[in-house]
C-alpha cells in the first residue's frame, strides 16, 4: 500500500525535507504519493540520484506525484489509484 504525504500547507523548504524523510522510511518496494500545491522539479533530479522514479499528474494548484524504487515499478492499478484529496 502506498503512503500518502500532503506538503500542500507548507511552507519552503519544508515540503521537500518532508518527502526526503519519507522515502528514507519507505519499506523496499513502498510507493509514496505526495500531495503538492505546485510541481516540485528540485525534487526530481534528486529522486533520480537516489534511485527513485515517479509520475507526476496535476495542474496548478494541486500535483500528484507517485514516488517508487526504480527496480520496483508500480502496477497499472497504482498507477491509476486516486490518493485523498
């Protein structure tokens, strides 16, 4: 099961050190959805050096971004899985 992280009220820089401490306590093949006010692009050149992919879908105001261990990817239904809003 995935985890759900909603950074949407934080302020800078917290968002991204919230989803840092995440992923450092995800368990080996846990997805983390994050729930973000705007698309964190920081976020995705650091995901990539750690090993991570994602998928992001959204519009301003609110992105989802789906965070899993590239060796692990996500099913088709996880994928299309609707975290709370």
């Amino acid at each position: 099961m995935a985890q759900v992280l909603d950074v949407r009220t934080l302020p800078p820089p917290e968002p991204l050190e919230r989803v840092l401490d995440a992923l450092t306590a995800l368990p080996n093949g846990g997805r983390l959805w994050v729930l973000h006010r705007r698309e964190p692009f920081p976020l995705y050149d650091m995901l990539q050096t750690m090993g991570y992919s994602w998928r992001v879908r959204g519009r301003e105001g609110h992105f989802e971004i789906l965070i899993w261990d590239s060796g692990a990817p996500p099913t088709r239904a996880e994928l299309s899985w609707n975290p709370p809003c």
